[in-house]
C-alpha cells in the first residue's frame, strides 16, 4: 500500500515553467541566460507570446537583430510549448473581482463585451497563423479574464488554459486548465505546478534562483503536454481548487 501511494504521488507530482511576456521587445540577454539553462537541463517551458504588443512598458525593452517570428518558430521546433499571451498586453479596463478567478486588477479583456473579446483573439490568432505557428493555449495578462474570454477562446478553437487554482488540471466551463498559483519557486510535495516567470524583471540573484531550482528538480519538471495530461476533476481536485482559491484570495488582500 505504502509503495502504491509514493508511486500515486510520484506519478502526479512535476513542476511546469511558465514564462510570460515574450515579444519582440524583451530582456533579451536574460533569455539567452535562460535558454542555455533549459537546454542544459531539458527543460522545455510554455512561452506566454504577444502577438501584437503594444504594452508601453514592454516595449522599453530592447529589440533583437533577428527575425522574431522565426526564433519563435526554432522555440516551438525544440518542443517548447507556444501560447498566446492576450493580443497586444494593453490593459485599458479595471474589474473588481469580477474577473473569472476573482482576483480583480488592471485587464486586456475583463469587462469587455464577447464581440470585443472575439476580435481581439481573432487578431491576436491571425498573427500566428499568419507566422505558421499552431497555437492552443492562452493565458491573459495579468489573469484578468472572464466568462467572455472562454466563449471567444472556444469559438478560435483554443480550449486550453495556463492558470487558475488547485494542485492538477482540470475542465470546467469546456476548458481544460492548467493551474498557476504563485509568481515564485513555491514548491508542494504533491500536484501539477506552473511557475510563472518574467525574464524582464530578472537580476542576476533572480536568475541564480532558478539555476538553483533547475539544478535541484530538473527530473521533475515537465513538459506542457505531460502537464495537460494529468486533467483531474476528482472530488480531491475540486476541494483543492477551493482551498487554494481561499488562500491566494487572502494573501493577496494583505499583501
């Protein structure tokens, strides 16, 4: 019994990288320091792309001499997984909690209507199309989406999340999502995880952390598709979400 239950939480315990706001404007040496860790190690992470930037901030970062699209294209050659990032990383709406995961803040896409959300997916999915790069999952910018957002991403054929609560994938609402619960290397005994990492706030101690993280799990962070692959809608599943929701709703209102 007790080798049945290590095996069970062996077999659904790894740890997903998750990197956010890839676009042609980025810390582009900080993305070099992290492409030749993952290669080192195997790590193959799921890269949040911008499509159509237009993010002020973001775009005070410095361009490459190369043609983005196609090291885009090399990344998803590698078998690193490519999602689209919202389209152009504006926020030009605020939701106060009404936002699908409840956490509220600055959006892209909360709060506008279903026809407005369309548009900017379809936008946003063109770009890809366009660059011959197949795309089937999103993440919003700053995790602001809402009901909307899952209509519009099932009408573009994307039915697949990098976000949300719990310790294992799960579908709800004809999406299947992958949860992402902290912006740091917090790491459970058991469950799927997705670190979210922004390369472009990186300093050097930032970037030792997850060489030090990569050096001491690298058996066990996995890929995209073995991630997706542990969808679970058991009832444990569910009481976690809720728990976790709880938990992160706290924390974030002190702080």
């Amino acid at each position: 019994m007790l080798k049945r239950i290590k095996k069970y939480i062996s077999d659904n315990t790894g740890f997903l990288i998750r990197l956010d706001d890839i676009a042609e404007n980025m810390n582009w040496d900080m993305m070099e320091h992290a492409t030749n860790l993952f290669d080192e190690f195997g790590v193959k992470p799921v890269l949040g792309v911008i499509p159509n930037n237009k993010d002020p901030e973001l775009l005070s970062y410095p361009k490459k001499n190369i043609n983005f699209w196609e090291q885009v294209r090399t990344w998803k050659n590698r078998g690193w997984e490519i999602a689209m990032h919202g389209n152009n990383h504006v926020y030009d709406k605020f939701c106060s909690k009404s936002d699908y995961l409840g956490l509220g803040g600055n959006s892209e896409f909360c709060n506008h209507t279903y026809e407005n959300q369309l548009e900017k997916i379809k936008c946003g999915l063109d770009k890809f199309n366009n660059e011959n790069i197949n795309i089937k999952t999103f993440f919003a910018p700053n995790h602001t989406f809402d009901e909307n957002t899952l209509l519009a991403l099932k009408k573009c054929g994307i039915t697949e999340i990098v976000d949300g609560y719990g310790l294992m994938p799960y579908e709800e609402n004809g999406i299947k999502f992958i949860p992402q619960l902290f912006y740091k290397m917090i790491v459970f005994p058991f469950g799927i995880q997705s670190f979210q990492i922004h390369l472009n706030y990186f300093k050097q101690d930032d970037f030792d952390n997850l060489k030090q993280f990569v050096e001491l799990n690298s058996k066990k962070i996995i890929t995209y598709d073995q991630a997706i692959s542990k969808l679970n809608n058991n009832f444990l599943s569910k009481i976690s979400r809720v728990i976790t929701k709880k938990i992160l709703q706290i924390k974030r209102l002190i702080g």
